[in-house]
C-alpha cells in the first residue's frame, strides 16, 4: 500500500509537534490515515471508524505498545475493541490529523507516492506479482492485466464536489489524489497479489477496494463483467455432481432479487451487506446471535434477530451443510491436504469446514479469472474477485464457454457498460446508527467537550462502569491528560476511588 508524499507535509503543517516524530513513525502514521481514507474497511459497529486489530498494529508498528506510545491522544480518535464480542479497536483522525487529510485530497499537484518503509514507487509497478504473499510462486504465468488504471477525473471532481453523502466525497477525492501522481499522471498504477485460496488482490492502487459508487464514477463508460452468482451457482453444480439436490440454492439463483429485496426489507441493511450475509452463509458463518460471528458483526442485533428467524434463512443454511458435507466427502486428499482448482492446498485439520469450501470456491472462481485474463488481458483494465473491467466490449457467450472448458463448471455472465454512479446530491439531513441508540444529525452540526473528536457521524457512548464516576468513550491511552478512559490505569483507578472517598 502506498500513500502521496505530500501527505506527511500536510500533517506537519497542521501538528507541528508531527515534525519531531523519528521519519518511519510519520510514514505510519500517514500510512494508517490513507488507510482510512479509502473507506475500505469499515468498523462493525462505529461508523466511519476504521478497524485495526492487534495483528495489523503489530504488522505496522512492531508491537502494540509501540504504536500507543508514539500515538497517545494527539492523532486519532480511539474506541476501543471488545474480545468478548469479538470487535477490533476503532479508529479515526482526531480533527487537526482530518484536517491534514482535507488538504492533501485537495492538493492537485503530482505527487510521489510512498511506502511506509519510505521506498518511493519511481516506475509502474507488475500487474500480477510472480510472488505470491508468503514470496512462493504464484499461479498465475501466462495472465495479464493494466498495470495503469486511467480515471474519469471530471466524473470524480462532480462527485468530490456534490455528493451529498461524505463517504461518496471522499472516495472520489481519494481516487483523484492517486491520479495525481509522478509515475503517470491521470492514471492510478496498480499491482495484484495471489493470496491462499489463489485470489487476486489488489496491494497497489486501491481501486478493487474503494467504495462501488466512487469507482464507477472513475470508470464510466467501460465495460464491467460479473459472474452471477459465482459461488452458489458453483455450489450447486457440486452438489449435482455429489447426487445431493438444492433446491433452496435452485430458487435462489432463480430469485436472488426479490429474495434479497424480502431480506433488506426485515433487516433495514443495504443491499451489500444481506449480499455478505448469504454469502458468509456458504463459508460457514453460524446461525447464532453472537455479535463474534460474521453475521453478528454485519447486522445490529435487531436486524440480526430478523435475519436468523427468516424461514429461507434456516432452509438455505442447512442446505449448505448438508451439500458442504457430501461435497467435501468426495475430495481427494493429498498428504492430508485438500487441493483446489488452483493447485493450492488447505489442512483440514487446521480449518473448519466452511474455510475448505471456501478455499475450493475461490479456487474456481480464481482459475476462471485467470483463464480470461491469459486469454483476453490485455484488454482489462481491472480485476475484481469474480468479475473485472474491460476497456472495450468482449463477446460473453465466447467467455462462458472458456470458463466452462477450462474449469468444467457452467457460469454465465452479467456484462453491462458503466454509467455514471446514481447518488443523491446536494444538501440533505443524513441518518447515523450505532447499536442501542438512533438519532438524525444534520451533516453541518458540530459537537463539543472532551470526545468531540468522535463527531456527529458515531454516536457512541461510553459504558458505565461505576455509578457516579464519568468516564470518555476512549481507551486510557488515547485521552488527554486529565480525562479519565474507559480503561483507566490501577493508579489512576486508586485515585478516582480516593477521591469518590
């Protein structure tokens, strides 16, 4: 992942303090800001939070405790994660590193962009890396794809400038600062990784993760291909040739709309999200309302409660158990290791039974990828998992009979030119939820006092802990100096107890 080098000059300008910070410190810090950024990763429960796990501070930072001690309270907002529930910590910009932000996705001027090691990218970068992620060789010789993704940069500037949502504002700008760069300017260079399961994803450039809205707008007037329904049309020629019958997956691939729109209705969920539900479903996810499951951390409770009691719920995921079931019965096993169609393997032993489904899915999607990109690359822009872009327009029925022959499954294809995305502009009263608590905020209001940080977008409250003791939203670490977190230290906690006393 790269971010502008402007980027840091921008946060010292705003923090002067930011200066003083060893370099490598900087980079993280503008690292995990243009992480932010994107809106790639969203919290599960705190809008406009971004997560950040144990794993990825130490990845980034060396150690947790690391990353605490350089950031403490002065740049990002902090809510902290729950390991009973299974939430991450959330993040965001405190208002001067925000404001930072703002300068530099308005700043139109080339830019470098960095690494956080600092390693600058001076060339176009592979398309397709050689190297998968754990640096074995990938699967992938022979395909191809752009390695420069040129944008629609007005279509950009019109949404950057009149959406009324921010997170469309911010997409845009985010995409129109990549485009801004020294190695081509007005495109945004791109790199792919193949990771476990074979999958191609994006490391450079951002473009296969941002927001649909703010990707469409850059790319009007291309050619966009999906397989439908890849992996429950997969799944259910599995089950054919195990002799198991779906009929529950059969309506669905006959009636995803309306069974989709019956789910966002009972849910009140965006139509991604019931879309990520019934495909977590195939991967495993448990029927509990457990907010540490993948379905607990999509839906609030009540819509969760809505979800598990719907009657195609339960029929759909019991049919999934029993096909997964038979399915994985059949695979040949190789040094106690299931292989996909990718040649990749997977310990059983080590996963449960929705991650080798999952493996052997993702497998054939893959090699279905890969095949059109051997054959027709060079004609597409941007690869997405079971989908990309192409510059011009390919012959479908020419494509299906390629999968078809290469991988042995039949999968049909939605082909469609984009058009400008259809969002709301102008100004409007946007509505904010976080668990147990709805309230409408006008996009202009401001908030005060100690956690004005976490702004009119989250709502969140702190827990009580004690009776009579106020204490902020934020973890100890994260606070000013004299406010008191949720976590508060034992000495501190001493001193609250002594003066309550």
């Amino acid at each position: 992942m790269y971010f502008p080098a402007r980027l840091v000059e921008h946060i010292r300008n705003r923090i002067p303090e930011f200066s003083e910070l060893p370099l490598e410190h900087q980079h993280r810090i503008a690292m995990m800001l243009w992480n932010w950024s994107s809106g790639s990763r969203r919290h599960c429960q705190y809008n406009d939070f971004m997560p950040f796990t144990k794993d990825q501070s130490r990845k980034l930072w060396g150690s947790d405790a690391s990353m605490r001690r350089v950031l403490g309270h002065r740049y990002f907002v902090v809510v902290p994660g729950d390991n009973l529930v299974g939430w991450a910590s959330g993040f965001k910009p405190a208002p001067a590193l925000k404001q930072a932000l703002d300068d530099c996705l308005d700043d139109r001027n080339p830019d470098d962009l960095h690494r956080p090691d600092g390693r600058v990218l001076r060339s176009p970068p592979r398309a397709i890396r050689s190297r998968d992620a754990n640096n074995n060789n990938a699967k992938w010789a022979g395909a191809t794809c752009a390695n420069l993704v040129r944008v629609n940069r007005s279509e950009l500037e019109r949404m950057a400038n009149c959406a009324s949502e921010e997170k469309h504002r911010r997409a845009a700008r985010h995409l129109l600062k990549l485009s801004y760069n020294h190695v081509a300017d007005g495109f945004v260079p791109v790199s792919y990784e193949q990771k476990s399961s074979g999958r191609l994803y994006m490391i450079i450039g951002g473009v296969q993760t941002i927001h649909r809205d703010a990707r469409n707008a850059a790319l009007v007037g291309y050619w966009d291909y999906d397989i439908e329904n890849c992996h429950f049309s997969i799944l259910r020629q599995m089950a054919a040739a195990v002799g198991v019958p779906s009929p529950t997956i059969d309506t669905y691939l006959a009636n995803k709309r309306a069974i989709r729109a019956g789910l966002m209705a009972i849910t009140n969920a965006p139509k991604d999200d019931v879309k990520e539900a019934l495909i977590a479903l195939l991967y495993g996810a448990r029927l509990s309302h457990s907010t540490k499951t993948a379905l607990g951390k999509l839906f609030k409770p009540s819509a969760l409660g809505s979800f598990l009691a719907d009657p195609f719920v339960k029929a759909l995921a019991a049919e999934i158990r029993a096909v997964r079931k038979a399915v994985l019965a059949t695979q040949s096993v190789r040094r106690g290791k299931v292989i996909n169609a990718m040649g990749l393997e997977i310990d059983p032993a080590e996963a449960d039974e929705g991650q080798v489904l999952c493996h052997l899915l993702q497998g054939i999607e893959a090699k279905a990828l890969r095949a059109v990109l051997r054959q027709y690359g060079r004609h597409v822009l941007l690869a997405m998992h079971d989908g990309w872009v192409s510059c011009i327009e390919l012959d479908s029925r020419e494509i299906e009979s390629l999968i078809s022959k290469v991988t042995g499954y039949r999968l049909e294809l939605d082909a469609k030119r984009i058009a400008a995305p259809e969002i709301e502009y102008g100004n409007e009263t946007v509505q904010f939820e976080t668990p147990g608590e709805h309230k409408f905020f006008n996009t202009n209001q401001q908030l005060t006092g100690i956690d004005a940080g976490l702004d009119a977008t989250s709502s969140v409250r702190a827990p009580s802990h004690r009776s009579g003791l106020h204490l902020s939203v934020r973890p100890q670490w994260n606070c000013p100096p004299g406010v008191t977190g949720t976590r508060p230290s034992r000495s501190q906690r001493s001193k609250d107890r002594a003066g309550q006393n």
